[in-house]
C-alpha cells in the first residue's frame, strides 16, 4: 500500500485542462442576488436585433454563473487583486 493520503475535499485539486470548455464574451454585468447560500452573477452582452430597420442595440443575457458563497468570496478576492494590479493584470501584458 502507499503512504501518499488521497485527495480530501477541499484541498486544491489539479484542473484538468479541456480545450472544448466554453469561452462565453460578456461586456456587463447584469446584476447578481444571493439564494440558499450560493451566489448568482447573471451577464450581459450587446447585441444588435437585425430583424428591426435600421438594427437595434439591446442587451442580452449570456451567462448566468452560480457559485457557492465561499467560491464567490473566491471570486471577488482575485478579481479585486486583478483590479489593483491595473490594466496589465497578472500576465504583465
């Protein structure tokens, strides 16, 4: 038997990396509530409705992303770290 303990819940996994994984684009943030301990963050992006002349601009749900609230507080840490670092964020770039 090995003496290497298996990985227990809530220690930092390894992330498997799928090349298939969405990319969803979002420009706004639509608005966010909170429900038997998890977080809703429901995202937007413009879109142009072309069935109208002339085209449009309206607003349109892309993304609604539910996190627990711990990964929510996650979230708002790295992102407020992010923000600080400026426009160069953490790649430098």
């Amino acid at each position: 038997m090995s003496d290497q303990q298996p990985n227990l819940a809530g220690a930092p996994a390894e992330p498997i990396v799928n090349a298939a994984a969405p990319v969803i684009y979002a420009d706004h943030l639509l608005g966010a509530g909170v429900s038997q301990g998890n977080v809703t963050l429901t995202f937007g992006m413009r879109q142009f409705d072309h069935g109208l002349n002339p085209p449009a601009a309206t607003r349109q749900v892309c993304l609604r992303l539910v996190l627990p609230a711990a990964a929510a507080a996650e979230l708002a840490q790295f992102v407020g770290q992010m923000v600080q670092r400026g426009p160069a964020g953490a790649n430098g770039d």
